[in-house]
C-alpha cells in the first residue's frame, strides 16, 4: 500500500490525527515497531504455527495419556498454550 499524506501545519488537530493514522499503520504494518506491553503482535504465518503447535501439544498429551481425548477442547489448556505465548513471546517449537 502507497499513500500520500498532506498535512497543514497550522490545523494542530488534523496533525494530531495524522499522526495517530501513521503510528497506527506502523504499529500495524512495520515488523521493526515494537508494540506496547499489552499488545502481542505477530504475522499470519507465525499465528498458524501456533495453532499447529497447539493442536500438536494437545495430540502429543492425548497420546502419551496426560490428558483425555474429551479434554482437548478445554479453555484451561488452551489458556496455558496463550499464557505461554503471551508471557515469554512466541517461539516455534515446530
């Protein structure tokens, strides 16, 4: 995406809201933007590696008998799994 953004430097609210869409697109867009504390961000390929390692750890527990098959779908596991994500970042286990 391309744009061109003209700004009048006398209309302070139409700067203020210029620069809340550009932080807003960076924040979105530019990987090298960090986001705050309480936002977690990471691409679409990253996100489908976690949902493949989440239903791979949820196998792997079926298999081995830590959790039963009726489990799987359990808010506590899937909570743990995002906790983890959440609290140490994302790292591909696969």
């Amino acid at each position: 995406m391309k744009m061109t953004l003209v700004v009048d430097t006398e209309d302070i609210k139409g700067l203020e809201a210029a620069y809340k869409m550009v932080t807003t697109m960076c924040r979105q867009y530019d990987v090298r933007v960090g986001s705050s504390s309480s936002e977690k961000r990471f691409g679409k390929i990253a996100f489908i590696k976690a949902l493949r390692a989440y239903m791979k750890q949820q196998m792997d527990g079926v298999e081995h008998g830590e959790i039963k098959f009726e489990d799987m779908r359990s808010l506590r596991g899937a909570k743990h799994f995002a906790d983890r994500i959440y609290i140490d970042g994302w790292k591909p286990l696969i």
